[in-house]
C-alpha cells in the first residue's frame, strides 16, 4: 500500500536500516510490519533501480513476505 506521508512518500520501495530489508510496498504483507517501523530508519525508492543506485547499505535482503519472487 503506498503512503503519502512521511518518510514514504508514495514511493514504492521501502528499505528499513533496522533490519537491513527492502519491502515493496505494492505487495505488502501483514508480516512486512511496515506500519510498526521506526520513521527515522526508513529509507524510500521509487524504482529498484533508484534502490540500488541509492541504497549506502552495502547489505540487504529483500524481505521475503513482499519480495520473496523478485
């Protein structure tokens, strides 16, 4: 589901430093706990590709609720 208030943005991808994983918000899943995610560690992409290009962390996973797939 995108959300369009802070940090996300309506942005598509959302990636939590806390637990290093990338969600897709357009196949969120209750387990995904995106609503519970501390603000000041969300981090938002509107692409994969901007994810990539943008992401500092040099270690992530893509959440396997969401992302198991893709």
């Amino acid at each position: 589901m995108l959300r369009s208030y802070y940090p996300f943005f309506n942005k598509r991808y959302v990636y939590d430093a806390n637990t290093n994983l990338l969600h897709d918000t357009k196949n969120e899943k209750v387990e995904c706990g995106i609503e519970s995610m501390d603000v000041e560690t969300i981090e938002s992409y509107s692409s994969l590709n901007e994810g990539c290009l943008f992401l500092d962390h040099p270690v992530y996973e893509k959440c396997p609720h969401c992302m198991g797939n893709q």
